[in-house]
C-alpha cells in the first residue's frame, strides 16, 4: 500500500476541480488501495485564509473531513523535529509541516507548488 499527502490546493481542487488535476492524481486519489492523507496543517491554512477573507471556502472542515476518503494526519513533534532537516527553499509555514510530515512518515507528497518540487530528500509528485 502506497501513502500520499495531499498539499491544500490538491485537497481544494479534488473537492471543487478534479479537472485541474493530471490524470494519475486522479487515480491515485481515487484508489482505495492508496492511503491519501490530508494534514491538519491543510484546515489550518483553509481556515485561515478563509478568516481572512483570502479563500471563499465554505461549509464545515471537519464534516467534509469525515465524507472523504483521505486519513487525517496531525501535526506531532516528530513532524516538527523534522523541519530541521529542511532547507529555506519554502517560507510558507504550512508547506514546510506538510513537507516535513511527508519526510517524517516516508509519504509521497502531492502537489503543483514549483517551489515545493524543488525539495530533495521527499518523496514529491507534481500534480
């Protein structure tokens, strides 16, 4: 079984625009022998940028959590010891804890941030 996290724009368009995804994330979200994760980091950053006023997202994070397919992943110290072990190609703070939980717990991390693609040492496939 093969484990996937899924960076805030994948989870966003599998929701709203499969379309905008190339066809093999759409299989591999689609395969329930796959184990697709979705970090806490990801309702984190939707909420906030929707207290923002950044991001029209609605309806309830948690209720759409639990419709999903997708596992929840927290956030835990492991993850955060892991953000040493990354260089300062991203500044984002929600993109690093999703890099570093991808690191941390060995899963391909899914995404099109050309920033996030120029890490080494994860697993990364471009979306």
């Amino acid at each position: 079984m093969t484990g996937y996290l899924i960076d805030t724009h994948i989870f966003l368009w599998s929701l709203r625009d499969p379309s905008k995804l190339s066809d093999e994330v759409r299989s591999i979200l689609e395969d329930t022998e796959n184990m697709v994760y979705v970090s806490a980091a990801v309702s984190w950053e939707i909420l906030a940028k929707r207290a923002k006023g950044t991001l029209p997202f609605t309806g309830d994070m948690l209720a759409i959590l639990a419709q999903l397919s997708f596992e929840p992943l927290p956030i835990t110290h492991e993850h955060t010891a892991t953000l040493e072990q990354l260089s300062p190609v991203h500044h984002d703070p929600f993109d690093r804890i999703m890099i570093a939980q991808a690191m941390a717990e060995n899963l391909t991390f899914i995404t099109r941030d050309k920033t996030i693609l120029k890490y080494e040492g994860v697993g990364l496939l471009k979306a």
